[in-house]
C-alpha cells in the first residue's frame, strides 16, 4: 500500500498492525494484587483471622471488577459464582492458573490467600 501510493491499503496495514499490537498486549494478562484494608487480618496463625473476611477482602480488591458484588455479574466471560459446581482443587486450579479471560494469580497470591478466597467464593452457591 506505500510503496503504491495506494491509501486504503496502506490505511488498512496500519490498522491491522495496531490491532495486532493490541492484541498481543491483552494476551499478556498482567496481575498486581491490591492492597487490602488495614482492620483485615491476613495472618491464619492470629487469634482474631476469619478466612471469609480475608477471602472477602481480596475478592472485593481483585476480583469484583469481573464477577460482581454477589459472583453473579458475569462480565468479560467472567463465569456466575453461584451456579458454580467445581471442587476445591478445581477452583484453586482456576485462581492460580487463570481461564479464558481470566489472568494467573499464582505468583500474586500466597497459600493462606488462595484458601481464604476459595472459602469466600464457596459461600456464593446457592
């Protein structure tokens, strides 16, 4: 299209190439966890640690964009919570590796984090 001199090709090239581009750039699925509020305990081995709080917490922070308040909103391919049927291992396999849209949170999150938020995400079923 530009050595033609030829406008709509080289157009078109163009926007293909930016479309490309962007493309390869979402493919990436870059993860940062979000801080947590200051009254959350994150600690198992602390007296007062309540895991479905700590599972509430980082579900609020990092995954209520997708899934919505009740895990029912289903955006961006994000799957309903609450007719959810997987296992523990299963749903760990999900966080920690992704699926389709959603990105890998296993080197963001630790163990403890990984339970919690396995435990809060369970309490969505119906």
């Amino acid at each position: 299209g530009f050595k033609k001199y030829n406008k709509i090709l080289a157009i078109l090239s163009l926007l293909l190439i930016i479309t490309a581009y962007g493309l390869a750039e979402m493919s990436r699925r870059k993860v940062e966890i979000k801080p947590l509020s200051a009254e959350v305990v994150a600690d198992p081995t602390n007296a007062s640690y309540d895991a479905l709080v700590h599972g509430k917490a980082l579900f609020t922070a990092n995954c209520v964009v997708c899934h919505g308040e009740n895990g029912a909103m289903e955006a961006v391919g994000a799957k309903n919570l609450q007719t959810s049927e997987l296992s523990d291992t299963e749903i760990k396999n999900v966080i920690l590796n992704g699926k389709n849209s959603m990105p890998p949170y296993k080197k963001v999150l630790n163990k403890d984090e990984v339970t919690a938020l396995i435990q809060y995400v369970k309490a969505f079923r119906k």
